[in-house]
C-alpha cells in the first residue's frame, strides 16, 4: 500500500480524532491509522471528565479552552456520549483545605470560570452521602462528564464525514520525515504526520520524556441517585503529582447509568495492566472515608489502563523540532479526555498557520530540547519536578 495525504494522524484514541477532525475541518487530506481501534488505550481506561484546572497557567488554559470547545459541540453529541453538565466539587476536610477553596475559586475567577464556596451545610445538602463534618467545598457547576470511547468514535466520525479516511487496523513499525512504514513493509507519505499513540508514542520516538503511568478505576452495579456531582478531594491535586511511585485519591463520578465510577490511583513502575490489590484497596478505603456508605454497593468491574506522563505534566503538542514533518500530540496524562479538542486546534493551527485560540508555546516539544532528553527526563521526573 502506497498513498500521499497532507496529515496522516497515527492513533484513534480521542487525542488522535480530535486531530483527524480539526485537520479535516480545515479542508487538508487526513488519513487516520490506528491499531487497537478506535477508542482504544487511554481514552477506554479513563474516567470521562471534562474538567478545569489550575495546576499551572498553561494546564489552566488548555482545560480551560477545551471546555470552551466541548461546550461549543455539545448539543450535536449522540446520545451514546452521554454528555452531561454534572459539576465538580472540590471536597474540603478542614480550613487548611478551606483556603485552598478560595484560592482556587480565585484563580478560576481571573479565567473567567464560574464557581461558588460552599459551606458544610451546602455540601451536605448537595451530596448527601458525603460524611458528616466536612469544611466546605467549591463547586464548578459547568464541568462534565461523558463516555470516551463514544465520544472518540464520534470524533473520528465527524473527521470522515468532513474528507478524512480512516486506515485500520494498521500497525505501524516507522514514522518519520514525511513517510509511515507498516509492519507489512507497506508505506504512506504525508507532508506531516501526527503522533498521537498516547504511552506508545515512544515506540516511534524514543527519546521523547514520556513515562506509563498506571492507574485504577472501579465501576458499581446501577444506583441512581447515589452521588449527583463529579466528587473530588482537595488532596487529589498532591496525589495526582506525588513523587511516590503509588498513590490513591478520592474522585468519584455518577454514570448517567446509574453507576457510580470510582477512582483514581497512580502508579509508576508498572509495565502489564494487572490490579495492584493492595493500591486497589487503598483506593477504595481513600472512597470510603468520604462515602462511608459505597463500600456497601457492589462493584461489578476493576482494570487498569495507562497515562502518558510528562515530566512537567503538560502535553507535547506540536513540531518535533528534530524532524520538519513530525507533530505531536500525547503526554496528556489524566487530562486527554478534557484537552483533546484543543489538542486538535493546536495541532490543525500548526499546520494551516491559523491562529488558535491560546498560545501554543507551553506545549511545544522543543522545551525538553534544550539539553538532552535524558538529562530533562531524570531531573524533572525526580522530586524537583513536585515540589
């Protein structure tokens, strides 16, 4: 097989289709490969949370936008997406946390994101299976949540309806200057191809900063009405960037199903997609203590899938500085969900020379180019990077 296209997007998770889509849109030839399907990786292990947030400036603008767009295409999502404006809280056990609240709250206001401080009582009356004396929370009311694997396919769905092809499944063994190699020897020539493998990008580009980071999630039997709002604890944002090879934090979610989805763990170091029991449980007692009633429903599945991390915990979006035709899209960790569409818009402004709708600089690769990949990688993946 032999073929040109302007943007050969390689990976069909629901980074990889917001790319096809946003470079569809812009009337180039895009062809999709993927090689576990569309939906697959990432985008079928994670939780479905269009989230905001402020760990940086730069994180903030890029959930921020994404939110923005998500808003924007929400009343054209199928039913299957299962779209819906839940809320967040930010859950506070004590003033210490309460501090953080209106930190937060502030920040949030600056970028124009509503919110609202709510006190214990508030909290109490908004999750009542929340236990007893709980400082507060902030409440986010335009966050979301939704399907991944229905959201990618409708993704990639809209990037075939506006001109893209979608070649798969395909396994690529090569991608660089301007040519894609299958493991059959077959080749496709682009004038850019778009990396977007997630953890496997490194399987075509090792030298990029990216480590697997595993996590966990759990997902009960139907119980509606259990929880009503994406809960999160405060704590969430230390465990999700702790230096510890393994954390657990509470953040749970209601399914329009019914299901209450249950996580989240982090884990470096683990290279198969086995439960790590003893994380496992430490994630569900972290549930358990501020839902002392979910351990008594019946959990009907476990598994595991992996993050792409980056050592500044942002995503490599853009040229790969090294070579003219390679773009990248990955290292988006537990945000790929929420930040795919502007993922998308980076990438297609990239190419077209548009102007996008925030800054692309915090994102380009070549921030890790200013000495060796290696040298960044083992000083920013150590305790500095966290602190």
């Amino acid at each position: 097989m032999t073929g040109h296209a302007d943007v050969i997007v390689i990976g069909a998770g629901i980074v990889g289709s917001a790319c096809a889509r946003a470079c569809a849109a812009q009337g180039l030839k895009t062809l999709v490969l993927d090689a576990a399907g569309v939906g697959g990786g990432a985008t079928a292990a994670g939780m479905g949370h269009i989230v905001v947030m402020d760990d940086s400036p730069a994180q903030l603008a890029l959930t921020r936008r994404s939110q923005q767009l998500w808003e924007g295409i929400s009343a054209e999502l199928p039913a299957d997406v299962e779209f819906e404006r839940r809320g967040t809280l930010w859950v506070a056990v004590d003033e210490e946390e309460m501090h953080e609240v209106r930190r937060k709250q502030a920040v949030y206001a600056a970028a124009g994101v509503r919110t609202e401080v709510l006190d214990a009582r508030a909290v109490a009356g908004a999750e009542p299976e929340l236990r007893p004396g709980l400082a507060g929370a902030l409440l986010a009311p335009a966050d979301a949540v939704l399907y991944p694997p229905a959201a990618a396919a409708w993704l990639l769905q809209q990037a075939v309806s506006l001109g893209a092809e979608r070649l798969g499944p395909q396994r690529v063994a090569a991608a660089a200057r301007g040519e894609v190699r299958m493991e059959d020897g077959s080749k496709l020539c682009a004038r850019w191809i778009v990396n977007a493998c997630g953890v496997g990008a490194t399987q075509l580009l090792p030298e990029l900063p990216i480590r697997k980071r595993r996590g966990h999630l759990v997902i009960t039997d139907r119980y509606p009405g259990f929880v009503h709002h994406q809960l999160v604890e405060l704590g969430y944002l230390k465990s999700a960037h702790a230096v510890a090879d393994e954390s657990a934090a509470f953040n749970v979610q209601p399914r329009q199903t019914g299901q209450i989805l249950i996580g989240s763990s982090r884990e470096f170091g683990a290279e198969d997609t086995e439960i790590n029991r003893s994380l496992l449980a430490a994630m569900l007692r972290r549930a358990e203590i501020y839902l002392p009633r979910i351990g008594r429903l019946r959990a009907i599945r476990a598994w595991t899938g992996f993050r792409a991390a980056t050592p500044d915990k942002l995503p490599l979006i853009g040229p790969w500085p090294e070579d003219g035709s390679l773009m990248l899209a990955t290292g988006h960790e537990g945000l790929g969900i929420t930040t795919s569409l502007a993922t998308g818009e980076l990438v297609a402004a990239e190419i077209t020379g548009i102007r996008p709708g925030i800054a692309a600089e915090p994102y380009l690769p070549a921030r890790f180019l200013n000495g060796s990949p290696a040298a960044s990688e083992q000083l920013l993946f150590g305790e500095a990077a966290y602190d």
